[in-house]
C-alpha cells in the first residue's frame, strides 16, 4: 500500500510539470531550487542542450519515487541523508555525486509584520501564532530549523506552536497567506516573495551544513542527461545560483 501512494506521487507530481516526451531530461529537484532549475533550463535550451522537465517536491518524497522506479536522469536534493539514501541503493552513479549548492536558514514574518529582529525568543515573538516549518521528521528544511531550535534551546518552547508543511515552498506559502505568525525557510526561498520579510538568520553553527548535492540516476545517464549535468557546473548556471542568493560549493565555484 505504502509502494502504491508513493509510485501514485510521483504520477501526480509528472502530470503536474510539462508533458515529457522521450527525450526530454527529466530532472528531480528539491523545491527550494525550482526558479533557479527552471531559469538554468530555459538557459540550456537556448544554448542549443535538450529540454529539460523538471518535477520539484520535498527531496525525501523524490528519493522515493526514484526508487519505486520514476524515469528521473538528475537528482537534486536538499540535504546530504536522501543523497545517502538513493546512494545505498544503487540508484546513483556514484562517480557523478558532487555537492552543487548551499544556502541559509532564515526566520520569516509575513512583510506587514512587526516582529522584533532577530531568531532569539521566538515563541514570545509568536503572539499566539504559530510558526511554519516544513516537516522536520521528513523534509531537509524542518530537519535543519528543528536542529537550529534545539542547539538555541527554543524547541521545547516552540514546538506547541509549530505546524508542519509537505516542504519549504509550503511552508513559504503559510507564511504569505498569513496562516502562520512567522516560519523558518531557506535564504533563498524568502528572497522569491516580496509578501515575506527576513526576521533573522540562523547562526551556521546552529544546525548542520546545508547542502545540495547533485547525481546522475543510474541506468538513465545518457548523453543529454550529462550535458545538462555538465551545465549545471559551467558560468551560466553558476551566475543564476548567485543571483537567487545561494552560495557555491568548491565544486561549483570551481568547474569549467
């Protein structure tokens, strides 16, 4: 029953991008990338690459889908444990795994909002409000704010107050229609919508390294799969990432 909800997903989330044809790169990516993938995509076109159908979800519900055996060439994920996950499987080429992107944790307040500064008392802050985080036991973005609360000793105070969303454009979502209070999202997510403001950032030291790391599917690796994996690395992509406010990682900053 769990195998069928899980292949059901993935159907949904494929009717609900672009139609794919056969020779389209199918590209799974974490949500809090979707504009950047999207934009880099119609840059790969332009350039003469392939098209490129992304489906963009909470990294855990792609990894799944992968292995129930959706036809994705690329996947992006958010954190380093649903990389692991597909990696333990065999559903990776593993030469190809290469870390891509990084990014911040940031406290969100809808733009009206007058929530003091700062990511200290935030359950004071709340004023009986309740504070969006995607779902920490499965998301990467509630697993790095969870953690970032508990190293600051907020969480136990918090947690009454926090509603989980599917994932960080979700939890974006909450925050925006003003059915939360405030919520923890990701820098880049934040700067996408201008119904949001930053109350504050998240020390790095709070939580572990946010990372996207990036591989090629096993079995669906072919050659347009690799040149839009290629292109992710080169100055077009790299230059898109900047501007969204994502940071490089060595392998980004570095690749021809």
């Amino acid at each position: 029953m769990r195998r069928f909800a899980v292949v059901l997903l993935a159907a949904l989330l494929l009717l609900a991008s672009p139609v794919a044809r056969a020779a389209d790169i199918l590209v799974f990516a974490a949500a809090s990338t979707k504009d950047v993938i999207d934009q880099i995509a119609a840059e790969f076109a332009k350039s003469g690459g392939g098209h490129v159908v992304s489906s963009f979800a909470a990294s855990g519900d792609l990894a799944k889908q992968i292995e129930n055996g959706a036809p994705a060439a690329i996947f992006i994920s958010a954190d380093q444990k649903w990389m692991d996950y597909v990696a333990q499987r065999k559903l990776i080429v593993t030469e190809s795994r290469r870390n891509l992107l990084g990014n911040a944790l940031v406290l969100i307040a809808p733009s009206d909002s007058t929530m003091p500064a700062g990511v200290d008392g935030i359950a004071g802050k709340l004023g009986g409000g309740k504070l969006a985080l995607a779902d920490p036991d499965a998301v990467p973005a509630g697993r790095y704010a969870k953690a970032s609360l508990q190293k600051l000793g907020q969480w136990d105070a918090v947690q009454p107050s926090v509603v989980s969303a599917k994932d960080v454009r979700a939890t974006l979502a909450f925050v925006e229609r003003g059915e939360a209070a405030a919520g923890i999202v990701y820098a880049t997510d934040a700067a996408v919508s201008k119904k949001v403001r930053i109350v504050g950032t998240f020390p790095e030291s709070s939580h572990p390294p946010i990372v996207y790391p990036v591989a090629l599917v096993a079995g669906k690796d072919d050659a347009e799969a690799k040149a839009f994996y290629r292109f992710l690395f080169g100055p077009q992509a790299r230059q898109v990432f900047l501007d969204a406010g994502f940071t490089l990682t060595g392998a980004t900053a570095a690749a021809d």
